[in-house]
C-alpha cells in the first residue's frame, strides 16, 4: 500500500470513528509501535539506497497527517462526549427535594439543661451516680436508718437487702458528701432517674426525673436557699414569681419545706391549674441535718448547708401545660413534636 493511500483509508476511519475509545484503537492501529505506519517505515530496508531518502519523507508526511487528523477528531469527540454527560448527567433543581425529619429533644431533657445552665452560672458542679444503688447511700447516710418509718414514704424496688433503685437522687448527694471528706464547700446539683414503687396514672410514674442541690459551707441559711430556689422560679417560670415556704418533713433535712410558687398561669388569682389557691407546690427542701452532715465527715457546729429536690416532670408539666406524666414515655412522635426547635 503506498502511503497517499494508507493515509486516505486511515483519515476515512478517524472520520468515521463515533467516540474517543473506537479513536484510541484507530491511533494503535496506525501509530503504535506495531502499527501500520511502522510496517511501511520497514518496507524501507527493502528500497535501493538512493529511494529511502524520499520515501523516509513521505512515510513522515503520512504519519504527521494522520496524527493531526486524530488530533482533531479527539478534541471534537472529546467535546461530543463532554456535551453527553452534562445532559444525561443534569440535576433538576426545581424538583422538590427529600423530606427530612430532626430528632427532637426530649422535653425532659430540656428542663435539665436549663437547670444545669443556670446552676452552672452560679458556680454548682453537675454530679452523677448509679441507678442501681446502694441501700447505705440511698437511705442510711441520709438519715434514714433500716427502721425508719420514713422508709415507708419511698416504695423500693429492692433487689437484694443492700442493693436497690435509688428513689432519690439524695443518694448522689451523699456519696458526693462522703467523697468531699470534710472539704468544704460543697455546692452541686445532681440530675438522674429515680424509681419508686408507685402506681402508674396521670400524675405518678414508678420511674420519674429528678434534680437535687446541695450547698455546704461556712454560714449557709434558708435565707440563702430561699434566694436561690426564688432565682430559679423565676428563670424557669418567669420573672416576677413569688416562693412560700411550708413547714414539711424530711428525714434528712432539718428544718424542712415544702416549696410552693405563684402560680405562673394566673399570676396568683387562682385558675383551674393551681385550683384557685395562686400556688402551685414544686419542690421539697431544707437544711441539711446535723446528723447528715456528722455522718459523712462534717462538724455541724463549723458548717451548715441546704438542700433541695425538684421533680423534672413536674416542672416541665407546669412549664408545657402537659397533662399526663405518661406523656414523656411514651416515645409518641405526636408528642415529642411539640418540642420541635427546628421545625
Ligand atoms: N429527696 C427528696 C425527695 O425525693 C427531696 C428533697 C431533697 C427534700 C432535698 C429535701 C431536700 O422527695
């Protein structure tokens, strides 16, 4: 084959060639080592001498026009193919989009988080503890000895003599007391699940929430824990709230409140909510018994300190209106929409 008629048949090809693979082939086949090209390159041994000079020059002219051409004709595939995907591969911007559903965070989680942000704004340290506790933590450091009649203020769910569900987070107090071996001060909250052997209806649950405080220093008075308690009323409920103390009965506490606020629905009047008295009762308090405080290591002639408990579900009730203390076990998606901050 003479190399104008080589170079022709290979320019049909590259012209004919429909996409840079079928174009990759056709370069092989005529450029590559083993390739056409190189075949008319060795016929050149068998020329006479003085015809190699001419034809080594058209060989190379046959083989710049073919590579020009596939040149070429790759760049205009290459675009071709370019062109294809960008409309095959098109997003449609217009179309509407998947529906996407938050997690939301639990009502109860919340009223903890806003305790623990306030409390931690004046200095307390957040504590923790076992559910599963001991029966010295959960009772006996907190003055309640084995026979106690305040033990029968606190079904337990025992699960050996020593061994039970703590029914307050009083026991995270103590632990916390009895670790401080004496050093002072102490000033915490401690938020957990607790568990009593309660019947379930609207208003009890045999596991509910609570949040514990504790301060124990030099010179503590219920004036201090009326000023704290009546600063939490009012971030909780709403500036302006006015607390009363109750005379009440803790084991661990001596004295001891019951801690009622103005009813943040009516502003006091009375409504259906705190049943026209204007209070609404939402935790119970004191200071902290001399015998506690002897117990786990303190001189009470030396320190005193006060000490309250408020039930998260109580507060998240009043706060969100909820009727039901089922309500926040039931993992009812209904529910916990209501408390949805994205949507
Ligand atoms: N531990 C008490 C309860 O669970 C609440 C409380 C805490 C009362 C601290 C007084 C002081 O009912």
């Amino acid at each position: 084959m003479t190399t104008e008629e080589l170079q022709s048949q290979a320019v049909r090809e590259i012209e004919a060639a429909g996409n840079l693979e079928d174009l990759k082939n056709i370069r092989i086949k005529y450029l590559g080592k083993k390739g056409l090209v190189q075949d008319l390159m060795n016929a050149m041994r068998e020329l006479p001498k003085e015809e190699k000079p001419a034809y080594g020059q058209k060989v190379n002219v046959c083989k710049q026009a073919i590579a020009g051409a596939l040149d070429e004709r790759q760049k205009a595939l290459s675009v071709l193919e370019l062109n294809k995907r960008l409309e095959e591969e098109k997003i449609d911007i217009t179309l509407a989009g998947d529906q996407r559903t938050y997690g939301t965070m639990h009502p109860l989680m919340m009223i903890q988080q806003e305790l623990e942000d306030l409390f931690i704004g004046m200095g307390y340290k957040v504590a923790e503890g076992p559910e599963v506790e001991q029966d010295y933590y959960n009772f006996e450091l907190a003055n309640i000895p084995k026979d106690h009649p305040a033990r029968d203020m606190q079904d337990t769910f025992y699960i050996d003599p020593n061994t039970l569900l703590r029914t307050h987070t009083t026991a995270i107090q103590m632990r916390e007391l009895e670790a401080a071996h004496g050093q002072l001060p102490i000033k915490l909250i401690c938020p957990g699940k607790v568990y009593r052997r309660d019947d379930d209806d609207a208003t009890h649950s045999h596991q509910f929430m609570q949040c514990e405080g504790l301060v124990v220093g030099e010179h503590v008075t219920l004036a201090d824990l009326k000023g704290t308690l009546k600063f939490m009323a009012d971030r909780m409920f709403g500036e302006g709230r006015q607390i009363r103390f109750r005379p009440s009965y803790f084991p661990f506490t001596e004295p001891s409140v019951e801690v009622d606020v103005s009813c943040p629905f009516c502003g006091g009047k009375g409504c259906s909510i705190c049943k026209g008295s204007g209070w609404i009762e939402i935790l119970g308090a004191g200071m902290v018994h001399p015998h506690v405080l002897e117990m786990n290591g303190f001189d009470p002639a030396k320190c005193s300190g006060f000490a309250f408990g408020v039930g998260l579900e109580r507060v998240a009730m009043l706060k969100y209106g909820i009727d039901d203390i089922r309500s926040f076990y039931t993992d009812d998606k209904r529910f916990l929409k209501n408390f949805n901050r994205f949507d």
